[in-house]
C-alpha cells in the first residue's frame, strides 16, 4: 500500500507545530492535521500522492523525469497544505502568502528547494497556478483555490533526504522560528569538527564547547534557554569560529603529526558525506576564502 514517507511527515509536523496557533491570540489558525495530506484516499490513482501500487509507468509522477523513474517506491511523493492564518511581525500571513514565497525560492533555485518538482497554488484564491521545475505544465484544477500542492521528486523521497530545511526557512522569516533546528546531520558534522580541533588544538575547552551546549550549557558552563539541546546553530558557529581563530593562530612545527592526525580524524569521504546540504555552500565558500589568504 502507499505509504507517508518520514522526511515529508518531518515536514508535516513541522508545519502543523507552528501554523496551527497563531501566536498573538492563541487562536486556532485553521490549519488542522486533517488540512496537510500525504497519500491520496484510496480511490486516488496517478500522481505523486500515490506510490507505485496506484501507478502505471506512463503516469506523469514517473515518466517525465529519471529522477522519479528512478526513485520509485510505495512511498508517496506529495504534500497538501490547507488555508491558515496567523500573524506574526505585524504582519498577517496566509496560504496564498506562504506559497508565493515558496514560488519564489523555487524559481531562484534555492539550494534548499531542488527536491521540489511542482507547487500547484493560488496567489489569491481565485486564480489557480503551477509552478514546475521541468516546464511541462502551468495549470491545476480548482481545488488549489483552498490548498497548495508541493510535488517531490521522487529520489528524494526513497533516499530519505531532509525536506525541512525550507520549510523552516519560511517559518523563521515570518518570525514563528526564533531558532534554526539543527538536523541530526548538522549536530553530527559540529560534533565533529569540535572534536578534531580539540585533537589538533591540543586543549579540551575548544572541543567541551560542543558537548556543554548540547547538554543546554553555554562555554561557561551557564544554562542556556530556547532550543532544547542547544541555544542555536549560530551560537555553535560562533563557537566553532572561535575555536577556528585559535587553531589559525597556532605555529605547528611537526606538520607530519598535523597532517596524521586531520586524515585520520577527517578523511575527504567523510567530510563530504557530514557536512549537511544546508551548510556546503557556506564551507566551500568559507575554504576558498581561507585559501586564498
């Protein structure tokens, strides 16, 4: 039977944690568990909300990309979002608005938004668009009046991949997000870099910095407030650039134990399969600068 992926419910909970109350009144936000849908009933046949039991290989949702060809499963590949509204940042925010702005990442190729094949919306709940990633199509039917439609490109679902981070982009931008939640693969690549420098460093306040925050103290050892395991991921980061400024300041005569010691901590696989999607970017952009010192 088709099946409710884990990385869109992560997207679904999300969503529903922060849009289903509208923090300046308590108020129901209209936005129920029942409005923000997976898999298609059971008389739905073709399309992303359906998972390879309720398709045929012409079906639109496979053959139009290798990527969904390829990422084929009893997985589904599709999620609705219902009519909310909520304000924050003095500001009112509705479906209509949080689809525009989801358009609008998409069509700058958001590193955060490559999975997603389609939005099908309303920009004001009368005329009914889609967007999509291949350009095969620039239509959908009435119901996206009332909700908007996100296709995935199936791959993306069989390998599990993060679908958040977007999401969360948008809901800090409008100010329900005071924090970036870290992924697990974030936490692993911090953890990871602060345990390396500690090695190389030669001093374990830098490499205590990570586990201190992550058991809710900051590097003095005071409690922090906010995020349940960490105060935020741009405090981590500015940790990890303080530890980084010490370790650039440091004169290593032994430089074959410096080079031991980084390969057998940080081999290239393995820098490579850490470092989150989210953050690449930022480090490759960072290592240039550094080398072009």
């Amino acid at each position: 039977m088709t099946r409710a992926p884990s990385n869109l419910l992560a997207v679904r909970s999300l969503l529903l944690a922060h849009l289903n109350i509208d923090p300046n009144t308590d108020r129901a936000a209209d936005l129920e568990p029942a409005e923000v849908g997976i898999v298609g009933d059971p008389a739905h046949r073709g399309g992303y909300h359906c998972g390879s039991d309720r398709l045929d290989a012409n079906d639109y949702s496979v053959a139009e990309s290798p990527r969904d060809t390829a990422g084929l499963t009893l997985d589904a590949a599709a999620l609705d979002v219902g009519g909310f509204e909520v304000g924050s940042g003095g500001r009112t925010h509705t479906l209509a608005s949080f689809s525009l702005w989801c358009v609008g990442q998409c069509a700058a190729n958001a590193a955060d938004t490559r999975d997603i094949r389609e939005i099908i919306y309303s920009p004001d709940g009368s005329t009914v668009k889609r967007w999509d990633r291949l350009g095969k199509r620039s239509t959908g039917d009435s119901s996206h009046r009332w909700h908007t439609h996100f296709s995935f490109f199936r791959d993306a679902t069989k390998a599990g991949r993060d679908q958040r981070p977007l999401f969360r982009r948008y809901l800090s931008s409008i100010g329900l997000l005071e924090e970036i939640d870290m992924t697990p693969e974030e936490h692993t690549w911090l953890a990871t870099v602060h345990k390396n420098i500690t090695v190389l460093d030669g001093r374990n306040p830098i490499g205590q910095i990570y586990t201190r925050m992550a058991e809710g103290r900051d590097d003095t050892g005071a409690a922090v407030t906010g995020h349940p395991n960490l105060k935020s991921l741009g405090a981590q980061l500015t940790a990890l650039q303080a530890a980084l400024t010490v370790f650039s300041g440091r004169d290593f005569t032994d430089e074959p134990a410096v080079i031991q010691g980084v390969l057998a901590g940080l081999p290239p696989e393995k820098i490579a399969a850490a470092i989150p999607p989210t953050l690449a970017k930022q480090v490759a952009d960072e290592l240039a600068r550094r080398l072009a010192v």
